[in-house]
C-alpha cells in the first residue's frame, strides 16, 4: 500500500504544482486541457499525431494490450497523454547526464568491473557521437534525452546501491550472446559499405568469432547469388547434421527424411532461387532498406508441405506441433515461421485463421476424451438396458455419451479425409498447394464451425455445478434450435442441417429411451436424472397422492437457470398450458407438443402394472415385449419411411439415374397436381416439396441396398421441415401410445375396479339417488325430532343407516358410516343448522380414490346436508295433519254459545295457517324439484356421458371435479350467492318453526305470530322472486329459470 | 544518393545497436522495438522522465492485468473482459480529472 499512496500524494503535488513549474510550458495548453487529454482535438499538428502514433506503440508493445477499442488500451493512452503533457520535470541537463556517466563508471571501477566500466565508456561515448535517425548531429540534446531515460528506467542511477550490482553484472553476459545475431542481421545486407565491427565486440569471447563464418555462410539466400554458390552451401551445411557419408546415401535421405525443422537453427533447406519462391527475401529487403529501425527478427523457415502436414495433424486433433502451439486450452501460431515465397503477415493470416478450427477440434476431442474417460473406442450406446446397467452409474449422463458418439461418428469420417489428403501429400504425384486443401476441407469446416458453436453454447457455457437434467435438456434444446435455426436459412446450410439433425437424432436417444421405458413398462429408469421428469421416491404407487405427487417436471429457464419444480397436479393437462408464454423455450422444445401424453401415458402405465390386471393380457404382454420396437427404432424407421415412401411416387417417372434438374419439375408438377386436390396453390410449397423429395433420392440409395443400419440412417437426411418431420415421425407413436396406455388403464378402472359402480355410490347416497335407502334413513332422524327426543348419537344413527343401506346394497353397508362434528355454536340458532353436525363418509377403496378424493367427498357432503335439509322442511310439512284441527273445531262446537264468539276468530287462524301450509309447501316443493330434478339428475346424466368418453385418468379425474363444481354451484352453495342461500335457510327454518307451532295444538297458536311468519315468509319469498328473476333476465343462469318460474307463480297467487 | 541514405540507415542502425548495448548494460528491460520507439519519442521531444515514469506504470499495470488473468484461469470457459485492477491507475486518472475541474465522466471498469 505504501507505494501507491506515495505516488498518489506526488501525483497530486504535481498536478497541483503544475501551474507554478511549467507555467511557461501549460499555459498555452491550459485552454485546450479538457481536449487534450480526450486526444480528441481536430486541429493536432502532424508532429502531435506522430507522436499519438508513437504513444500508441509503445503501449502495445509494453502492456500488451493490442486492441485499440478495449478499455484498457484507452485508460492508458490517456494516461500516458496526461503524463507527457502536464508533467512538472527539468528538461534534460547535459552536465547531469555526463555527471551520471562518470559516476556509473566510477561505481563499476570501484566494484573492479573493469570491463564492464570499459565497455560503459565507449558506449557511451559513441552513442554520444553517433547520429539520430531523425536528428542531425552529435551531443544533441536528443542524445542526452535518451540516455537520461535509460539512466531512469534502469534505477535511481543517483545513488546506485551494492545490491543494483549483481544485476548489471548479469547483464553483460547477455551482450555475447545478443552479437551472434547483430552479425548475422549485418550479413543480410549485403549490399553497400559493410560497417565495422564495434571495437569492443572483438574483445568478446571468441565463440562469437567462431559462429561468426557460419552464420555468414549460411544467411545467403540472394538474388545476386548463383546456383552454385548455393549448392555449395547446402553441401556446407550437411555435415554439421548429417553423418552419412555415401552422396548416394545423402541424397536419398534429403528426399526421403524431413528435415528437423521444428529444431532451433535448423539447417535451411534448399529451394529455387526463382523470384517467386524467394517473396520473403524481397519483402524484407525492401523493409529493411526503408526503415532504418526495422529490425529482422529471427525466423523458422518451413515448406509449404511442411504447413500443410502440420495443418491436417492440427485438425486431426494431434496436440504437439512446431506451427502451432498449444496453451492451455488455446491455438496459436508461432511467431517467427515463415515460407519463402510469402510474407510472414500473409502466411500468419492464413494460419490463424487455421488455429481457429484447430482450437475447435481440440476443445470437441478434449469433451470427447472427458466423457469417454480415454478410452481408445467409445462403445455405442448400446440398444437396451445392457447399456444403461452398464454405463449408468458413471459421472456422464447417457444423453452427454450419446452426443459424444455422435461426435466421435463424425470426427471418424473427417478424420478419413484427412487422411486422404494426407496419403496423396506423401505420394506427391500431384501438387497439393495449402490452399488447395483449405478449398478442400471448406465444407467439413463449415460443419466443425457449426458444431463447435452448438458444443460452446450446449455444453461448454453451462456452468459446472448444473444438475444433469439441465444439462440435458440444455443441450438437446440447443441442437434442436440449431437445426430450426439453419433450416430456416434454406438452401445455404443443408449441410449445416443434415449434420446437425444426425447429431440430434443420436443425442435425443437415451431420452426416447426413458420415455419409451416409462411408457411401455410404467417404469422411470433415469439414474443419471437427466429426464425432465424425475419420479419423488417417497410416494409409494399405491397411495392415494399418487397421480399428484409422485413425477416432478423440471422446467429449465435458460435465463436464471434454476429448475421449478412444477406439481404434476397442474401439469396432467393445464400445466402444459398455462403460463406457456414465459416457458415457451425453456423445456425441451421437441418434446413440448407431446409431454401432456408421455406424463399420462408414463403415469397411467406404472399405476396399471402395478394394478393386479384380472385379465390375462399380462402374460401375452410379456412375450410381445420381445418383439417389440422401441421407440427409438421406431422413430428412425418412421423418418426412413417417411422420406422413401414420397420418393418412390417420382420414382415411378422417372428412374433414379436420370439427371436431377429434369426430375425436378416433373416432381414440382405432380406435387402440384397433389396439392390442388387439397385446394393448396403455392408453387413455393411445392418447389420446396420437390427439393425435399429430391434430396431424399440420395437417402434411397444408401439404404435401398436392404441391409441398412438403423444408427446410421439420420446421416445423409436433409430436412427442410424438421418440425414436420417430428410431428409425423416421433409424435404419432407416442400419442399412439399414450391411447393405448390409457385406454387400458381406463378399461381396468372401469371394469376391474368399479369405478363407475363408485361413482354411482356417492350419488346414491350423498345426492340421493337412492330415494327409498336413503328415505329409510333420514326419516329415522326427522321423527326422532320431532318426538323432541334427542337423535345426535353416534351409534343410533349408523344403526339406521346401516339398517337402510344394508338391505338393498349389502356391499356398501360396510363402506358407509356417518360422523357427528361439531359446529361453532353461532350457527346453532337456528333450528334447521341442526342437521350441520351430520358428515356422511364412504369408504373410497385404493385406486378409485384417485378420481373420488376426500375433497370430493366433502363436497359431495355440503349438498347432501342441503339435500337433507330441505328433505327435512318438506318431511315436516307432509307430516302435517288437518286432523289436528278436527279435534279444536268439534270441541268448539259443543261449546257454550259465548264461546262461539271466539271461534270465529279461531276459525280464521285455522284457515290462515292452512293458507300458510299450502304456500310453504309450494315453496319446499318447487325448490325440491329444482334441485332433485332439474340440477341433480340433468347433470348426473350430462356427467355420465363424459365419464364414458374420458380418455385418460386426468381428464376423468377432470370432468369428476367440473360436476361435482357445478352441482356445488347450481345448489347455490357458492360463497358468491350466499345471500339466497341465507334466504331459502330462513324460509326453511320458518317451516320448522310452523311445524312446530302446528303440532303444538292450538292453544298455543298466537295471531302475531301467524301474522310474523307470513310476513316473514312473504319477505323472503319476495327477494326470492326478485334476485332469481334477475338473474334469468340476464339469462346468465338458465337453469333457474324453472325454479324462478314457479316460486313467481306462487307468489302471484298469494 | 542511394549509397548516402544506405550509409545513413546503417550509422542510424549501429547507433542503434550501440544504444541497445547501453540498456542492455543498465538492465532497462527494453528490447530494440520498445527502445526505437523510446528514441523516437525523445526526438519528437517528449520528456525522458515522464516517459519513464509512464513505461514504469504500464509495466506495472499489465503485471497486475496478468496475474487477475491467470487468477481468474481457464474456470470461467468464456473469456471474461479483461480489466486492469489497477487502483494507482484510476486514482491518477481521476486526480488530472479533478484538478482540471472537468465534469467529464471518465469510464471505469465495472469490478
């Protein structure tokens, strides 16, 4: 920290001090500062722009940074400006600079380095005298300048300590070795007055002397220069490497043995001297006579074969090489290799952009290697579960393995064709130029450039801690927007395509395997969890969440990649749908269209194996099960089938061998004759149509032999509509399937397990269908009431229920119990609440509980309680007997004739409650039949009719909850209508109440409180009338028209 | 005239040569490119302490730009957007910014 904080204070005293020192020099500038440092001003000198140029320079060539755009580079441009411009230094003194000089020599005299300070003095006393590139003269201040940045840059040189010592001595060693390649760069001109050596290099070891002839001998690869003389030097040059004597032997190893070039300093090889192959030479020669600090670096020579070897070895994934180099994970191209006849900078855009691919090769084969953990032969992913046993418990999933193969797959072919032109390199019967072979390998380039896109975005981006059905589904959703991405391009990439959709079609193989293990044998093999569908282990199959809790769909987001984990409660059928919109690509695409089917099939399949199936099939089953095809093959026989059976319609016009451009518009004619017969007029359509077919003749012929491998078969297809063909090759079987599997699982419930006996059960008994059992039963509790004998025991009423089922339904009697809750006491008030307490319960055996749930159940329950209650108004009304007012009237007759004064009255009260009776019982009637008839047995029926057509268990379990929705709803026991719900209980409770008055005899009748109850009654029935005329003038519930209708017509009449 | 301006590109080039011997001695750390560019700066009249000042920082920067580079290492499979963690480096930059009394924004790297 303590440096930086120094500088900091410095830089601010400077930028601070600024004004003061150098005002002379800022105050020009002061103006323009802001401009300045943006080194944005329009109106620079040239003079400013050199030195921009300068800036720039240097700063490439010390930081490194070389693009001009990053950030970085322009921080420190500005930087730098800043620097040079507002800066608070002395200009350089000459006296100082001397002073230092002498004082270094000194310092080296008193360490008696004596050569070292020697050698210090002359060389600075000839830089001293020696002139500037663009300066005129000596002892400039230009000279001086420079040196006092050496001085600076190479310490404080004002007080030079002990330890600065070591590292200047090291330094001189360096010098030596740095002269061999000073002589030779002097060699490579030869032309004009050859300068003298410096004094002082002949004071060097003597190595230098000795390397000196050689490296003269061997520089000279000239224009001016004859054949001969190269010749000579050539023979000069073997016998340094090679120790073969015999000229016989000699040349035939300079044809046959390739010279090390890769070793430093290696001998030159020979070559002609024609203009052409000699380009390098000229260039430099001409750079070197223009730039006098043009400075020739040191250079690898190679031939063009040499480039081109190494070049197919780079690609065919060998990982050490002269050209190219590796680090870490990256390919370079070595710096200083060259050919003669082009320009390094040629050569070197030529070669990078080899390194790309290369790069990509080796990042492919590197995933290659990882998954396949090294072995020499990657094992197909094998047919069947010899290979999942075998390979699922490793690290990397099956779906990864799968790609990989195919990968390999195509590596092997490209690898052939390296090959090739590797074999004819070496045959050398005909000119293979690099370019050439770049031509040649363009189109396997393209297809490595598409696969390492799809491996860097599928595979190699996903972070390291992803779970493995992230993985999968990331990758398998990239290939396949990969492949919909280039078809849409059309023409352009069929390649890109074809490629592409084989690499898919292997890839997506273990999870048609799983899918097709789960839809066939009901069970979800995916050890490795890379399906997007993973089974929760802690829900056995024979417990009633079954259906709901036992899959978890993992939805992959792309975005946050993290997994939500969706219920398969919503997922059975309105999962898919519902917030589609921000899922749309985030599951695996393909098998979006399907996943509604695999998830019931799946599911439906594993309950019914696990259903002991009455019916022999399971034996029969299991022998089919051989034969039968995966789902797999089916698929790839599908897409086979598909493509050679619209081929052979053309076929039949035109033979295979003919050319193709004529084939094309008979084609495009017969398809267009096809799809006018279904009305489509599109000559795109059937252009493309026709091209497809076309490819596809291709595809004939590979697999028309017969014997065709299934694994091979997605090679060569080119498909424009891939979508399509997905849809008529993957999605028919899985949907044919999907019938099947639930078909049977539906035949099972319906038939094995009752299910429609179960269905009819709860009607019967929560809804009453079954009038006579159930009237035995709650006749019981009414007369137990109003014998005001107390009926809330547990015991007596399962007696009497028992008693009522167990005569006409023996089975259910067991099944069938009631229990007694306890209401909260604010909702005792009334009497007719009393009934409340009552919950009837059924048994529902496993798997029917599936479809009739306890949530069902308590349904079910809510309109039985509002079926009992209104029983209970209607039974109380019935029981009624005028006979209770015989007794009154003939005890009034025989009464004394005072009396009688009173019986009109009492008369009157008779007739009024007999009035009152009539229009109550109208009330309960029409609300009966309302809901015994019009709601209850319409939609029973409409409920029966769906259930016979359900397809599957969800869309069953569906229809169950829609009825029993709509029977909740129509029995206005929505929490919406409450208040006519509220309304009905009063009127009912009235009835209660009048029943009771009624029985009580007729003493106990008041006249206020006739007068209350018809009020009470005519208010409530009034609302009634009003609210439900409403609501059938809306017309938005037309089934109460019936009840409105005839409580109106009650109404009128009162 | 062509034999003069070749006499002169190779006086040019020993002087040169003598200069690199001169760094080389001093241990300036300067290869022949960094140093002909040095000795172009100097005659276009930059001065020699503020130039060293500004190579000594930028070897320092690109320093520290390599090592959060290696740090940083072949883990992240995209090549992350290199950014000189160089606090020095900013502070300055922000100071001349400050005592220039500019509102200019100057664009930091995001850390």
């Amino acid at each position: 920290m303590q440096p930086f904080s120094l500088q900091n204070q410095q830089v601010n005293a400077r930028s601070e001090g600024q004004l003061a020192t150098c005002s002379l020099r800022c105050s020009y500038r002061e103006a323009n500062r802001c401009t300045a440092v943006n080194i944005n001003m329009a109106h620079w000198s040239t003079f400013e722009k050199e030195t921009e140029k300068e800036t720039k320079k240097l700063i490439r060539c010390i930081s490194g940074v070389e693009d001009e755009e990053d950030q970085n580079f322009q921080l420190a441009l500005k930087f730098a400006w800043s620097n040079f411009r507002f800066h608070r230094y002395l200009d350089v003194d000459s006296h100082k600079i001397q002073r230092s000089i002498s004082g270094i020599y000194e310092k080296l005299m008193v360490h008696s380095d004596l050569s070292k300070a020697g050698s210090w003095m002359r060389l600075t006393e000839e830089f001293l005298n020696s002139p500037l590139p663009n300066t005129d003269g000596a002892k400039t201040d230009a000279h001086y300048s420079i040196l006092s940045l050496l001085l600076f840059l190479s310490g404080s040189p004002s007080n030079t300590n002990f330890t600065e010592k070591p590292r200047l001595k090291e330094a001189e060693p360096e010098d030596d070795f740095d002269w061999a390649k000073y002589l030779m760069e002097g060699e490579d001109i030869d032309i004009g007055p050859y300068p003298d050596t410096p004094e002082w290099s002949e004071e060097e070891s003597e190595d230098e002397d000795s390397q000196q002839p050689i490296s003269r001998e061997d520089s000279g690869i000239q224009l001016d220069r004859t054949p001969q003389e190269d010749q000579d030097n050539t023979n000069k040059t073997v016998p340094v490497t090679w120790t073969v004597g015999e000229p016989d032997a000699r040349a035939w190893l300079e044809q046959h043995v390739v010279t090390p070039y890769w070793v430093a300093h290696a001998p030159r090889f020979p070559h002609s001297l024609h203009l052409h192959s000699n380009l390098l030479n000229v260039w430099d020669q001409h750079l070197y006579n223009t730039d006098p600090l043009y400075l020739p670096e040191e250079k690898a020579f190679v031939t063009e074969t040499q480039v081109i070897r190494e070049t197919l070895w780079l690609l065919s994934g060998v990982k050490k090489h002269f050209i190219f180099q590796h680090h870490d994970g990256k390919v370079s191209v070595r710096n200083n290799v060259v050919v003669t006849h082009l320009t390094s900078n040629c050569l070197r855009s030529v070669l990078e952009h080899i390194a790309v691919y290369g790069q990509a090769v080796f990042r492919l084969q590197r995933f290659i290697d990882e998954v396949t953990g090294y072995n020499s032969d990657p094992c197909p992913p094998g047919s069947g579960s010899s290979y999942s046993s075998k390979k699922g418990s490793e690290p990397p999933f099956r779906t990864y393995q799968a790609f990989v193969w195919a990968l390999n797959k195509y590596f092997t072919g490209f690898k052939e064709e390296l090959t090739t032109i590797e074999r004819e390199l070496i045959c050398n019967d005909e000119t293979v130029t690099l370019s050439a072979v770049l031509e040649r390998l363009s189109p396997h380039l393209a297809q490595i450039k598409v696969l390492h896109k799809v491996f860097c975005t599928g595979v190699a981006e996903v972070p390291p801690a992803t779970p493995n059905v992230v993985r999968a589904s990331h990758l398998l959703n990239t290939l396949y927007k990969a492949i919909i991405e280039y078809d849409s391009v059309g023409e352009a990439s069929e390649q890109a395509v074809a490629l592409l959709f084989s690499l898919w079609t292997e890839t997506v193989r273990p999870y048609l395997e799983i899918v097709d293990e789960w839809i066939v044998h009901g069970h979800l093999f995916d050890p490795a969890k890379e399906f997007i569908i993973q089974r929760n282990k802690d829900v056995p199959v024979n417990h009633r969440d079954f259906w709901y809790a036992t899959y978890t769909l993992y939805s992959v987001s792309e975005m946050v990649e993290n997994e939500e984990k969706l219920n398969d409660a919503a997922s059975g059928s309105s999962g898919g749908d519902q917030g589609s919109s921000n899922r749309q690509l985030t599951m695996v695409s393909f098998l979006k269209p399907v996943l509604k089917q695999i998830i019931m099939a799946g599911k439906s399949m594993q309950l019914l194996k696990n259903l002991d199936c009455k019916d022999t099939e399971q034996s029969d089953r299991s022998s089919r099960d051989a034969e039968r095809k995966s789902l797999y093959t089916l698929f790839l026989e599908s897409v086979q089938s598909r493509l050679c059976s619209q081929e052979e319609s053309p076929t039949d016009t035109v033979t295979e061998q003919q050319a193709t451009k004529r084939s094309l518009v008979k084609m495009q004619s017969i398809i267009a004759q096809h799809l006018e017969i279904e009305d489509v007029h599109d000559p795109l359509l059937a252009i493309n149509f026709a091209r497809l077919y076309l490819e596809q003749s291709d595809f004939h012929e590979r697999f028309s032999g017969g014997d065709f491998i299934v694994d091979r078969s997605s090679q060569s297809v080119t498909c424009q509509t891939f979508e399509l063909t997905l849809r008529s090759c993957l999605y028919p079987h899985i949907e044919r399937r999907y019938i099947e599997c639930c078909g049977n699982l539906m035949k099972t419930l319906k038939k094995d397990y009752k299910l429609l006996e179960y269905l009819q059960a709860m009607r019967n008994y929560f809804l009453l269908e079954a009038g006579d059992t159930m009237y035995d039963f709650y006749t019981a509790i009414f007369d137990k009431v109003q014998e005001k004998e107390s009926w809330q025991q547990l015991s007596f009423l399962n007696v009497q229920l028992q008693e009522a089922v167990g005569q006409r339904y023996p089975e259910d009697s067991s099944r069938l119990s009631v229990f007694l809750e306890t209401i909260d006491p604010s909702r005792k008030k009334h009497p007719v609440n009393n009934l409340e307490v009552l919950t009837l319960s059924y048994k529902v055996p496993w798997p029917v509980d599936i479809v009739i749930s306890s949530e069902c159940q308590k349904i079910y329950n809510q309109v039985f309680l509002l079926l009992l209650q209104i029983k209970w108004a209607k039974y109380s009304l019935d029981t009624l007997r005028f006979s209770d007012f015989t007794d009154v009237t003939k005890k009034l007759e025989g009464a004394l004739p005072e009396e009688v004064k009173v019986k009109e009255p009492i008369n009157q009260q008779i007739h009024r409650m007999c009035l009152l009776r009539v229009k109550l019982m109208h009330f309960v009637n029409s609300l009966h039949n309302y809901i015994m008839t019009r709601i209850l047995h319409s939609t029973g029926l409409e409920f029966q009719h769906q259930v016979q057509e359900a397809k599957d268990l969800d869309q069953l379990i569906k229809i169950h909850y829609r009825y029993l929705a709509t029977i909740h709803d129509r029995c206005l026991l929505r929490e919406k209508v409450s208040f006519v719900k509220e309304a009905i209980m009063k009127v009912l409770n009235l009835v209660l109440i009048f029943s009771d008055r009624w029985q009580a005899g007729f003493g106990a009748w008041k006249i206020e409180s006739i007068d209350k109850m018809e009020s009470d009654f005519k208010n409530c029935h009034m609302f009634l009338v009003t609210i439900l005329n409403k609501a059938v003038c809306r017309g938005s519930f037309p089934h109460l028209e019936s009840l409105a209708l005839s409580l109106m017509a009650g109404f009128e009449q009162c | 005239m062509a034999s003069a301006a070749n006499a002169n590109v190779n006086a040019v080039r020993e002087t040169m040569d003598v200069l690199l011997e001169i760094s080389r001695l001093l241990n300036t750390g300067l290869d022949m490119e960094s140093l002909s560019i040095c000795v172009r700066l100097c005659e276009q009249g930059i001065n020699p302490e503020a130039l060293s000042a500004v190579i000594k920082e930028l070897r320092k920067a690109s320093e520290s730009l390599k090592k959060t580079v290696t740090e940083i290492g072949e883990g992240g499979t995209k090549p992350a957007e290199k950014k000189w963690l160089l606090p020095a480096f900013y502070i300055r930059l922000l100071r001349t910014a400050q005592t220039e009394n500019e509102n200019r924004s100057l664009q930091f790297g995001t850390y």
